[in-house]
C-alpha cells in the first residue's frame, strides 16, 4: 500500500514504523508542516499499562522511550497548607520532543519517507501526488481535513469554561504534583511533573472568570508568567517558569480545551478514479482533558488498533479493516473520554469541593474520573487508605454519636454511621424505593413483609418502601401500595414493627402522587400502558400525554384540586408517623405529578405555579412545608428529584441546584438525586454510577446531604461515592432485588468481618467469610500479593 499521513505527531509517526514494520513493500510518507525539532508543549505523561501497550506493539520503540523516561509511583496533593500523598500510580513522563525525535528515528531506520516543513492545504492534492492509497489525518486539534469534510466526521466540538498555560521549569517534582491556591479572585491549580533529568511541566489552569478577574487577559506574556511564578512561589524553591510559546503574543498563551468527538472517523475521496480513504487519528478524532494525560496516549492506541486490524482483517479488504478499526477505537475512546469529561468537570469546579478538610478534597480529585475507584486505591497504596478510612470512620461516628468500636483495622466508608436528626443509621447503604405492584386495593400484605424484612435482615441500613400512593387517584397501577386508608396504616405498621423488632434497620417511606402516569398496567403486563378497563381520571401540572398517542390525557389541575392533593399528602404523613416509620421522602422526581410542576417540559401554567424555576417550584415546596409541619421533628424527610431532565429545553443539572437549594431553604434533610423519566423523548446517558455526579453537584455547592442513585451495584461504588463525598448514603435498587442481603455479602468480599448478621444466620456468616478468607489467601499465595489487595482486585473485577 502507499500510505500517507497528513501530520508528523506520534499518531502519525507511531502508525507510519508500525506498518512498515508489519510489511516494508508498503510505501509510508509523513508529512509535517513544521522543521524535524519543532514542536510545543514540554512532557507527556503515560500510565504503566500504556508502556504494556507501547511495548506489544513494537518492543524496540517502547525499549528506547523507556530509557527516556522520568518514573513516579506518588501523587502530591497541595490544599490549604496541607500535603497529602498516595503512592503506586506508576506513572512515566518523557519530553514531548523527545518523544518525537524517538519515534522519527524508528520511522527512519525503518524505511519510512518523512517529508517537514511542508503545510497540506489540500489533502485530495497530496493523495494524488503521491498515489495513495490510504490517507491517515492525524494533523491535530485543528484539523483542516477534519473540517473539509466536516459534514461526514460530524465533529462535536465543545470549547470548555478554563484558561489554562502550559508552563515549564527546572524544579524537579518527586511526585506528580497539584497544586491549589485561592486568590481574591478565585481559585488557581498547577499540574506538575518531571519529565526529563532537569525539566518538568507545569500547567497553571483557572475557570475564565476567575482568569479575566485576576486581570490576566491583559498581560503580557512576561507578566503572566511572573504572575504564576508569583502565585505558586511555595512550589518553585526559587526557579522561575519557562515558557516557549514565544510565537503567541500576551494573553494568547492562555488557551481553552476543545473537547471533541466525532460520529465518523472514515471519509471516501475519488482520487484520479480510485476509492481512496481519509482516515482520522489522534486528536484529529478526538480529545482527553489533559488532566488525565492521555491525548498522546490515544493517539498512540489509534495507530496501535489500526495497524493491527489491518493484520487481523486485510484479506477481507479496506473496508472491513477501516470498519473494524472504527468500532473498536469508538468504544475504547468513549471510555476514556467519559473519565476525562469527569476529571475536567471536576478542575472546572474546584471550587465546589474547596469546604472540604484537605484528607477528602485530595481523595475527591484521586478519584475525580471514576476510573480510579477506591479497591483501585488500595491496591496501589494500602496504608494510604487505611489512614483515610480511620479519618472517615472518625468524623462518622463523632458525628452520628456513637463510640467507635475499639477493634484492629479500618472501617470501610460504606459501614460508617450516620445521623440525621433523631435518626441513626448504622451504615450508609439504604434499599432504594422500587414499585412492586403487589398491594390490593393499596394495602401492602405479605409480599411486602417479605420483601422489606428479608432486606432489612440483608444488612442495609435502611429500607425504603416503594412510593406510596396518598389517595386511590393517586397510584400508578391498581397494584401500588397507598396511605389513604385505615387498613393501609394498619398494614404498614406492621411491616414496620417487624423491622424494627427483627433488625437494626431504619425503615422510610416514599410518598406521592403519579400524576399523568397514574392509571396504568403493572410493570409485566405493559409498562406505562393504561388499564384496558377501570381507568380513574388523571391530573398534571399542565394537560399532557405521557406515551403520545397512547396515555390518557391528564387535565390541567385546578386550585381545588391542588388543595385536595395537599391535603392528602399531609394526610399520608400523619398517618405515616402513626405507623411508626423513621424516615419520609418526598417524591418530586421522575415526571410524576409534583415532578411535572418542577420540569419546563410539563409546566405551561401562566398562573403563579408556572413560568419561572421558582414559580413552578412554588407547589412542591408549599407540599412539602405542610408535612413537614405535620411529621415529628426528629424524624428525616427528604426529596427526590430528576436532575436532568435528558431532553433539550427540559430540567438541567444547574436548574436541579437552584431547585435542592429552594427544597434546602424549606427545611429539607436531604436530596435523593435521580434523573430522567420525565419525557419519553429523554436521551439519557447511561454508565457505571452516571447519576452519582448530579448527587455530587448538589451536595456541594448547595451544602445539603444527598443519596445517590443509579448503576451502584458493588461496594467498591458505593466506598468511593461515600470516601470523596459525592453523597452521604448510597441506593442501591436491582442489586438488591437480586440479593436481598447484598450488603452483608459485600461486607464478606471485602473481608470486613464486623457487621451485624441476625442470629439466626450467624453460622451462615462465620461459613461464607471462612470461604472468601481461603479464596483470597490461596490467590495471594500464588500472586504474591496481600490478602487485602487479593480482595481488592477481585472487587474491582
């Protein structure tokens, strides 16, 4: 094949030795606009299992980068006058020229053609000079092919809120170093790292606001520098910083990140009659926050895949291999572009977390991405967090009031208490509220004192009953539970004297009212589908059809009926209080009646509960006030809400700040932050833990506790979610309707041993933690590793 690459970076470069290395018939050229040592930036970053990757590919290149390389096993963590560090993140940084030079010597000895200071304005041109028949657009950011054929790559470029600089210096870090200053203007962090024997990166970030306040945007080159020389002094020991971007002019150097993605990375030219393919590579394709260091690392990868499916596929012709190749990269690439959009969401707002003591602001940003989970923590530096856990585990219990119990090792996050009010729960795990359809005529019989007890038996530290309907026009289906009724009071007591007498659970119920989804099917005989006879008349904030063309039609509701609906709701609490649970929530989520007042999508009122945020707010929080008057006063009610409505124009995560804040100012305890299903329309992006950011925003920028909900199904989700302070209780939903006693099971796994079984299954308990302890000493015996870091790498799969 003759092959050319349009941009002589490491995609390029890397995928050039590559396939000729895999065939020397083909016919590479790279073509480079600037001259052989030219290029920008100071030091690439790469992960250990990069280097694996590197190594694989072609043993030769990555033994000569390794021997260029700075390696580091610790992270820093600078806040407030407090260091914190953890070790065994096996990092390597390496001169970004360097780097280069490596990689056009290997194209060199290989046979690969380089061709610099030649600027392609036109890729089809080139193509044709030089007979390709394979066209690989790997040149960068601002990718002019990229943006020829804009209407095929449908690229999505999302220019983000920081200003950031990158910087050199001669100090030499020990550590992948943060750094982060508060100035009266806002806050400031540098990113550090050594990557040659005398030279380390140093890039100085800031959201714009803070940038333009601080009065950079009219320096000069020289002032800016001298202003963050200034600003990080305590990390500089006396060395200046060093820029080479002396082709940008003042504030210039200050740049923003694009974020890109793009839907098609494949773009067919007629090239003097022949089907010629533009491929795109490296950031041409794509970019990760550099927060995460990893652009250089995809861009490595791509080359890596696409040669390789060249191997795997090339007898079944381009098109299969440019397939493949695509399928492949957009999968991987998704992943790590999903860590990084969380890894640079979290240094756009750092401010947010900045209320916390410097132990849990530097765990928050270990583990900002979600790719680095706490069992990953443990693995790279055990002490690290056990001295964390004793620090959590600490602040818990003084704050629930309760004495620690004196006992050898660390309490995992997810097993300390916690108070709210009068209320204690003895962890941090709470069975989420999940619609059974199993009540008659809204009475919760036996199937609920099994499904309730067993999983307040499990080891949650508290269960939440489904929501629970305040009158018959109130429900879901015919099957949902009520509180409208003397024997639905009745019953539910009695589910709750069974909790409270059998386990040390709390037990909480759900109240609220459906709405325009009321009147339909159970779940498996057509969810959302109405009743095919009996169907009551329905209410919503706005006349709307849930399923167009299909739901009944819910009239806009009346001031009357709005009085009514309040009055029950203050009905259910009272006689909630009588049935002795321990915990109320609200339910103001999911497109439910409370729920369509809040979302724009269902509220078109033009009375005072329509328009604004705040009016539409106005109804939920006038509910909620009237039971918070009527529920005892050392008893929790919290609310939950959809943060993000997944549709254009509906209900978004900053709106769901503004909504927790009124609901925080009208006496509420806590948030239970879920999302979506409020329109059929919704687009929602699902993910391990994907709703957990929304409960994080909320918990700390409103300063109200929150639960979080959604894809948490393994306790390592649940310490991490916990240990940062993304929420203060975790619910857990399918996970425990598959294991009733989920939480002890994961207790076993972790091989924490101190939690309460009943005593009933008590050689149960001792027989399972017998056999995980055998399992994990039998794989540290052949693994050379801990037990407990055994246990870690089987929780994190």
């Amino acid at each position: 094949m003759k092959i050319v690459c349009v941009g002589g970076g490491p995609a390029g470069l890397y995928f050039g030795l590559l396939m000729k290395k895999h065939d020397p018939a083909h016919e590479i050229t790279v073509i480079e606009r600037n001259r052989p040592y030219d290029t920008f930036g100071w030091g690439v970053v790469f992960s250990d299992q990069t280097l694996g990757n590197l190594v694989a590919a072609d043993e030769e290149t990555a033994r000569t980068i390794l021997q260029s390389f700075n390696h580091w096993d610790d992270i820093d963590v600078h806040f407030k006058g407090r260091t914190i560090s953890s070790g065994g993140h096996g990092f390597c940084g390496i001169g970004r020229k360097r780097l280069l030079n490596i990689l056009q010597a290997r194209c060199e000895e290989l046979g690969v053609r380089l061709v610099f200071e030649t600027d392609v304005g036109d890729d089809q041109a080139i193509a044709s000079q030089y007979g390709a028949d394979l066209v690989i657009a790997c040149d960068g950011l601002n990718s002019r092919v990229r943006t020829r054929y804009a209407a095929t790559f449908q690229p999505d470029i999302d220019t983000r809120h920081c200003r950031f600089v990158w910087l050199g210096t001669k100090k030499k870090f020990d550590a992948f170093t943060f750094a982060f200053e508060e100035t009266e203007h806002g806050w400031f962090q540098a990113h550090c790292y050594q990557y040659d024997g005398d030279t380390s990166t140093f890039i100085v970030e800031t959201p714009e606001e803070v940038w333009r306040k601080a009065g950079l945007e009219g320096m000069s080159q020289e002032e800016g520098v001298a202003f963050c020389e200034k600003l990080f002094a305590n990390y500089l020991d006396g060395h200046s910083l060093m820029s080479n971007a002396s082709h940008l002019r003042g504030s210039s150097m200050w740049i923003k990140f694009p974020r890109i993605v793009c839907r098609e990375w494949v773009q067919w030219n007629s090239i003097d009659g022949r089907r010629v393919p533009v491929v795109l590579m490296g950031d041409a394709a794509h970019t990760a926050h550099f927060s995460i260091g990893s652009g250089t690392k995809l861009a490595l990868e791509d080359a890596i895949e696409l040669a390789r499916s060249f191997e795997r596929h090339g007898g079944e012709g381009i098109d299969a291999v440019l397939a493949a190749y695509q399928q492949a990269r957009a999968i991987e690439v998704l992943k790590i572009q999903s860590a990084a959009r969380n890894s640079m969401e979290w240094f756009e707002n750092v401010e947010r977390y900045t209320a916390m003591e410097a132990e849990q602001f530097a765990y928050s940003m270990l583990t900002r991405s979600q790719r680095l989970s706490h069992e990953n923590l443990r693995v790279r530096d055990p002490g690290y967090v056990a001295r964390f856990e004793d620090w959590i585990a600490s602040r818990a219990f003084a704050q629930s009031g309760i004495e620690p119990p004196r006992v050898a090792g660390s309490i995992p996050p997810m097993f300390t208490p916690y108070r709210m009010r009068g209320t204690v729960l003895k962890n941090r795990i709470v069975v989420s509220p999940m619609a059974q359809y199993s009540a008659v005529d809204g009475v919760a019989g036996d199937f609920h004192l099994v499904h309730l007890g067993s999983r307040a038996l499990g080891g949650a530290g508290m269960v939440f009953a489904e929501m629970t309907c305040v009158s018959a026009d109130a429900r879901i289906t015919p099957g949902c539970p009520g509180m409208y009724a003397p024997e639905h009071t009745a019953a539910w007591k009695r589910i709750v004297d069974f909790v409270h007498a059998s386990s040390d659970a709390k037990i909480a119920i759900q109240l609220g009212h459906a709405g325009a989804k009321g009147s339909t099917r159970r779940a498996w005989d057509g969810t959302d589908q109405p009743l095919e006879a009996g169907n009551w008349p329905l209410v919503s904030a706005s006349p709307q059809q849930y399923l167009e063309g299909v739901s009944q039609v819910a009239r806009e509701a009346t001031r009357e009926d709005l009085e009514r609906i309040k009055a029950d709701f203050v009905r259910a609490t009272g006689k909630a209080a009588r049935a002795g649970f321990d915990w109320l929530e609200l339910h103001c989520a999911h497109g439910y009646f409370l729920s369509s007042f809040i979302s724009p999508l269902t509220n078109q009122r033009s009375d005072d509960y329509g328009g604004s945020l705040e009016n539409r707010c106005r109804y939920p929080i006038e509910v909620f006030k009237a039971m918070r008057a009527a529920w005892p006063d050392d008893k929790p009610i919290s609310v939950r809400l959809s943060a993000h409505d997944w549709v254009e124009g509906g209900l978004t995560p900053s709106d769901a700040v503004e909504v927790a804040r009124l609901f925080k100012e009208a006496g509420a305890d806590m948030i239970d932050v879920s999302s979506g299903q409020v329109s059929k329309k919704e687009k929602p992006v699902y993910g391990r833990m994907y709703q957990t950011p929304f409960a994080d925003r909320i918990r700390n920028e409103v300063g109200i506790p929150t639960i979080a909900v959604g894809a948490i199904f393994e306790a390592d989700h649940a310490n991490s979610i916990i240990a940062s302070g993304r929420a203060d209780l975790c619910a857990i939903a399918r996970a425990h309707l598959a294991d009733p006693a989920w939480t002890l099971h994961e207790a076993a796994k972790l091989g924490y041993t101190l939690v309460s079984w009943p005593q009933q299954y008590y050689a149960g308990k001792q027989q399972l933690e017998r056999n995980l302890e055998r399992e994990r000493q039998m794989a540290a015996a052949s693994s050379g590793l801990t037990p407990q870091q055994v246990a870690a790498r089987l929780l994190e799969g």
